[in-house]
C-alpha cells in the first residue's frame, strides 16, 4: 500500500536541499523534460560520488538490480525507512541499494555515522531535483525510491517504502 501525505507532512519532506549541493554536478544519461515522468523501461543512468569522496558510481555499471533511494535527514519518513532499505539489502544480496543524500556532505557524514548506515551513500551533485525529475518525480517529494534492471526503470516509489513496497519492486526488475 502505498502512503499518503498531508500537505504539511509532504511540505517537509518536498526537495528543499539545492543549497546543500557539493560541487558534483549529477550526470544523467537520458534526461526528461520536467513536466514528462519517466515511464517504466525507460532508461536512467547517473554518476555520482560516494559520500567520503573516494569514487564515483555510475547507475548503469552495476551488474544486477538496483535500488536507488533519495533520502534527507530531514525527512522523517525517509530516516524511518533506512532500517528496511539495510534489511532489504541484507535479505536480497544480489541486489545493489544505494542512497543518495540531500544533505551537505558533512551532515551526511555525521548522520551515516551517528546511525550506523552500511549502505553505500553517494552525494546527490548540482541538481538533485532534475534527477529526480528525470527518474519520474515531478513533485521532489521525498523519499523517493527508483529500482533498476541495466539502467532501465522497473518500478519507482514516492514515499516511504514498507516491505511489501520493496518486495513489489524486486518483482518488478525480475
């Protein structure tokens, strides 16, 4: 089932991070126009660096299915669901999560640490929203969740994920 948000609970989760930006501009391959969503088994690539700098990951190198989640510390339904994204990853191993951070680099760095995130976290570059948006997320509201089969769209989530979330997204990229 998928949530839905009062105006008040989206407004805080909506993408308000630009400011927050590193200098890394987000690379994606197959850019749509802001007012088009993406379609599923439309193609999505992206580079973008890790969290601590030492890398850069790109969406469609990553051999087998991937989950992408946008998340903010911030964000109350984003930080709730991290739990399930490590359990998701821990369950599925053939499966690549990685989360993408709003956040400035060193709020990021203190969060992931604080709360003990495993998952490989990336920071989100120049525009965080036009990637979204390219993704299919017109409204930048967050979280927001893409799964991916060689760099094409099997299903995306706006909102929190619970288990049968992920689980209907699993069998999506299948």
């Amino acid at each position: 089932m998928r949530h839905a948000f009062t105006a008040a609970a989206l407004a805080c989760c909506v993408l308000t991070t630009l400011a927050h930006d590193g200098p890394h501009a987000a690379k994606p391959v197959a850019p749509a126009t802001p007012a088009i969503a993406a379609t599923v088994g439309q193609a999505w690539d992206f580079t973008l660096p890790s969290l601590d700098g030492s890398r850069f990951v790109q969406a469609s190198g990553i051999t087998g299915p991937v989950l992408v989640n946008f998340w903010g510390r911030d964000c109350p339904p984003c930080v709730a669901e991290l739990p399930r994204l490590q359990a998701f990853a821990r369950d599925n191993p053939h499966w690549t999560v990685l989360l993408v951070s709003t956040d400035s680099l060193a709020i990021a760095r203190e969060f992931v640490q604080r709360h003990g995130l495993t998952l490989p976290v990336l920071r989100p570059g120049g525009n965080v929203a036009a990637l979204m948006r390219s993704a299919g997320n017109r409204s930048g509201g967050m979280p927001f969740t893409v799964a991916l089969r060689s760099a094409r769209i099997c299903d995306t989530q706006t909102g929190a994920v619970e288990a049968a979330d992920l689980q209907r997204m699993a069998q999506a990229c299948s």
